[in-house]
C-alpha cells in the first residue's frame, strides 16, 4: 500500500470550515488505497500573532523561548485536524514533532534535521490510522523543542515522505501550481505540468515563494516526488521530479530576486588566498552570499564581487573592511540599487544560443547589464532595480515561456522503489548535513578575457551573438560589475574552438575603444556538485582553503544552488583536484571517476 504526505500550510488551515476540507482530501486519499500523514502548519496568522506578542514583551527574545512558543501553533492545528477526521468518520492520531521523534541539531529558530524514526507512524499507518504530524518542528539531544525555520513545514513534509519511502509528497497550498514566473508580477506566466528539482531548487533560491530551497533539496537528494497542489480545487496541479517538462524546451522559467544588494572589492591581489581571507569573514557572520563573480586579474591585481539580500549589507561590508585590513590593500563600494534576473533550464546544458538570446533582449530594451554569471542551468544578470520587473518581462517573452511546449512529458506517479530501509536509515543520519556529490576537473577548456569594455546596454549580446554566429559553444561566462564605466568580460570554450574565438574577440574589441582581448589556451576548471551549495556557507570556503593551501590562485568563479565552479590555471588541474577532494572527503558521495575531456 503506497504512503502518501499531505501538507496543508497555514492559509489552508486557517478556519474551521478549511481544516474539514483539509480532513476531507485526507480522508478521500486514504479511501482510494493509501496510507496517509498529514502535515500541517500552524493556523494561518497565528505564527505572526504570537511573535508580536513575544515581542511585546521582550525586543530580543530568547531563541530557545521562541521555540518553545511557535512551536505551541502546530500542536494546535494537529489537535483540531484529527478532531475534524473523527467527525467524518475517519481515525487519526496527531503527534507533535517529539512524538514522532525527529531530532534535530539545537540551532534554534533554524535547527537541521538529523534522524527521524519512522517505527511509531508505521504501527499508526498500518492500524488505518491517518497520521497527523506537526510541521516545523523537532526537538534536540537535550529534548530541547526546535524549530526549522522558514518553509519548516514543508521540509517536514518532504523529510517524512524520505524516510517512509513515500510515493509522494503532496504541498497543497494557496496557488494551483508551480509558474514560469511569479503570476504576480507577471499575468502571462504559465502554470507548468512538470519542473525538475534542479530547476526548482535554482527557482527556490530566487524567490519563488511556493517551496522553500531547503525542501527541494531532500526531495532531490531522496528522489521524493513533490505535487504542488491548491487546497481547495481539484486542479492537477504541477510535479517536481528529476525530469523537466520539455526534452526540447531551453529555458523553463524565469525569476527576479529585487531585494538585493552588490559588494564590490576593488584593486586585491591576485594571489592564493585573497578570496578565502575575504570569504571567511563573512562565513563567520552567517551571511549567505548569493552571486559571487570573481573576473581574471590584471597586473597583479583582482576583482570581486557579490550579492547579498539588502538586510545583510551592513554586516558584510563589516566583515569585508575587516578583510581589507588583513590584506592590508584594497576598496570596498556597494549599491542597494540592483535586482538579479535569471533564467533557468535543463536544456541550457545542451543548447547554444541561450545566453546571447537573452542578452540581445535586454539591450533590445535599453537594459544595462551590470553583472554576469553562469552556471549549466542557469544564467544571472544585475541590472538596476527599477527597471529589474521589465527585464523579467522582457526575458519571459524571448523565451515563449507563456506558450506550452508541443514536447509535454508528464511523469505518473506511482509507488516508489524498493530499497533496504536499514541502508536508508543509516544514510539519513544527519540527514540535512552537507554532501558533495562529486569533484569533477575538465582540462578540455580555454579562456577569453576581454578587459575595460564599455559599460553600456548591448555590449554582451554583441560579443556572444558573434560568438554564437561561428557556432561556438561557450560554457562559463562571467562578467564583473563595472569601474570608472568599464568592465570585464571572460568565458570559456573548447580548446579546438579557442582559435576561432579569440578571432571574433580581436575583432571585436577594434570597435571598443581601449578594450583589449587576452586568452589562456589551458585553464582548469574545477566543480563541486552537490545539493545546497549555495545555501551552506562553508562549500566556499573549503574550496577556496584547500586550493590556498595548494598554492593556487583562483582565477574565476561562479555559483548555483547546484554547482560551484572554479577556474584555474590549467597546468594546476590535477593538484586542484585532489585538493578539493580531501577538503570533502568527509561529505564526499562519489569518488573521483576521472577528468572530463569535454565541457559539462
């Protein structure tokens, strides 16, 4: 018999009369043959409610105390859930998150998961029960109550659905689905059928409100099929899973992340570790950086820069002019100004023309674009924020992203595949721990460098759409935040393509005055794969320490929440490789498998 996960948030259970209609979907489930757990959040307002009441009383309350207290919402509605079930003729047995038994580190307001047993929700199961779980909540070695943070329930949701092997995790919530973009900054968006973790989880790190990052993760890392559903319409809703909607579709969606705020490091030496002095400050403030452009250096001297949400501005550029002081060189400047713009898509790992499609577009539309960074699934610009929701505009339509696909594939749900529950258990101790899949090193690539460029709307569409126009294959683009008008603009290609495209640089820059292009006919690149990369902290600083510790200098960088690539000099590869492979051995999933001879 199938398990089931029902997660109903707060707007779902928000009166009397929604939580019988959430009782109602459980009930209906379980009578079409499965087992059933219900997950459900505090009531909606009522989370609110209490934290304004806690502040009343105290500015700064303690974390441990507020757990205690939110998590008080939670029991609230499990109790009147399985009231509501019995009153239907069904039986349920609600159970706070101590009672189920999850444990939890003691971080409190933002614990990680670390075990969840599963002996007493099976027993409940399989006496016909509807099990009824408090979200958001565990407790630690000490029985301390925890809470998971923001989307907790959810995560919940998704962490039960792992270890019960379920065959599916249903979110039921205020939207009918999962869009192209965000319905409410954009009426053409569509509701899709499909999206793939990968996509979702970059989607999730932009904004997109209908699942948390952290929750995508465990659905990707134990194959969880995630149905996105409305709470009160019947409507098919979409799928996350491992496929996307379209084999043949390059870009699935789009999104902006307005709130956000650019650091910009200026005149640093170009030398090991310079990026792991700056990083590691801001590590240590717990400060999640978001699109970091590290660009070639000149004359002895580097660049970087990178985003963080305006809330954490001020405490990173402390922790950066602390850094300035430890180098004893270098300026720090910041805008709040700026908004990021991506687009994501399996498909860009397969097809060319992406990126200048998308460039072309915003120049089209007298968009500057301020910085440029890239991964396989991904590609990221800043521009300036108040023109950041015509660029989502602009970029949804290049992309025909309001128009279905004629390629549709939607996955059946079904039950999930049979596995050793005693090797589950033992892989989901510290189940929310960092894990590295793989280190991979391609040696197969080259570097164009185009220095002082002018910062002006077309440039890049000019570069790439020439590029493009000798069918060229680019792989990682970066491009730094402007200096006194200029930037600096770097990619790489295959090695057997360099020639050709250092010709339409050289061609280029005659038309640019005082650009000049360079290339390195071997770089290396280095990745570390995995899921929540950008999300722990320390993944970068662990690259950036093992590599110092090798004597490597990074030449460039670029993250996603999948993916953290590094650029390097090429004769370093190798050494490269087996730095970054001891730094992870204790997270590492996948031994090294060899070098990869072309790009990924």
């Amino acid at each position: 018999m199938a398990i089931i996960v029902q997660k109903f948030g707060g707007t779902s259970v928000a009166d009397s009369e929604k939580i019988l209609s959430a009782a109602k979907k459980a009930l209906a489930t379980q009578k079409a043959g499965n087992q059933v757990v219900m997950v459900v959040s505090a009531m909606g307002k009522n989370t609110d409610m209490l934290v304004d009441l806690a502040r009343q009383l105290n500015s700064r309350p303690p974390a441990r105390e507020m757990d205690m207290l939110l998590s008080t919402g939670e029991q609230v509605s499990v109790a009147l859930m399985a009231m509501a079930i019995h009153s239907l003729g069904g039986e349920a047995v609600s159970l706070t998150g101590a009672q189920i038994g999850i444990r939890t580190d003691s971080s409190h307001t933002r614990a990680r998961i670390q075990s969840i047993p599963t002996d007493r929700m099976r027993q409940l199961l399989d006496e016909d029960k509807i099990v009824i779980a408090a979200g958001f909540q565990g407790i630690d070695e000490n029985f301390n109550i925890t809470t998971l943070g923001r989307g907790g329930s959810d995560l919940t949701a998704v962490a039960l659905a792992a270890v019960l092997k379920a065959a599916a995790c249903e979110i039921y919530t205020d939207v009918d689905g999962v869009y192209t973009t965000d319905p409410r900054l954009l009426s053409d968006a569509r509701k899709v059928s499909q999206i793939s973790y990968d996509e979702m989880l970059e989607l999730a790190s932009l904004g997109a409100g209908v699942l948390h990052s952290r929750s995508v993760e465990f659905a990707k890392r134990y194959n969880v099929p995630i149905h996105v559903r409305h709470s009160f319409s019947d409507s098919p809703g979409s799928l996350v899973v491992a496929e996307s909607e379209s084999p043949s579709q390059a870009v699935g969606g789009a999104a902006v992340t307005k709130n956000e705020s650019l650091i910009s490091i200026k005149d640093i030496p170009d030398q090991p570790g310079t990026s792991l002095t700056i990083f590691k400050n801001i590590a240590d403030e717990n400060i999640t950086v978001d699109m970091i452009v590290q660009n070639v250096g000149l004359d002895g001297r580097a660049n970087i820069a990178f985003t963080v949400l305006d809330d954490d501005l001020q405490v990173a550029r402390d922790a950066v002019e602390k850094s300035l002081g430890e180098l004893g060189c270098g300026r720090c400047e910041f805008r709040q100004d700026v908004s990021k713009v991506s687009v994501v898509g399996l498909g860009m790992a397969q097809q060319t023309g992406v990126a200048d499609h998308m460039f072309r577009t915003l120049a089209a539309a007298g968009i500057n674009i301020q910085m440029i960074t890239t991964s396989e699934i991904k590609i990221s610009v800043l521009v300036d924020r108040e023109r950041a929701e015509e660029a989502l505009k602009q970029v949804h339509q290049a992309f025909s992203l309001e128009t279905a696909p004629d390629d549709i594939q939607t996955r059946e749900i079904g039950s999930p595949a049979e596995s050793d529950e005693g090797e589950v258990a033992s892989d989901l101790a510290g189940m929310e721990g960092l894990r590295v899949d793989e280190v991979l090193l391609d040696e197969s690539q080259g570097r164009i460098t185009i220095s002082q460029i002018p910062d002006r709307p077309g440039v890049a569409a000019h570069v790439f759409e020439k590029i493009a126009s000798e069918n060229i294959f680019v792989d990682m683009i970066v491009q730094s935040d402007s200096s006194e008008g200029q930037a600096s603009l770097s990619f790489t290609v295959p090695r057997d393509q360099l020639e050709s495209a250092f010709k339409v640089a050289q061609s280029l820059v005659t038309d640019m005055d005082g650009a000049e292009a360079t290339y390195c006919s071997e770089v290396a690149k280095l990745s570390i794969a995995g899921i929540g990369m950008r999300s722990h902290t320390g993944v970068a600083i662990r690259s950036f320490q093992a590599l110092s510790g090798s004597d490597i200098n990074v030449e460039m960088v670029n993250t996603s929440e999948v993916r953290i690539n590094l650029v390097i000099d090429g004769d370093r590869g190798a050494i490269g490789m087996d730095a970054l492979t001891d730094a992870f051995s204790d997270v590492l999933s996948k031994k090294p498998s060899g070098r990869q001879s072309s790009p990924s």
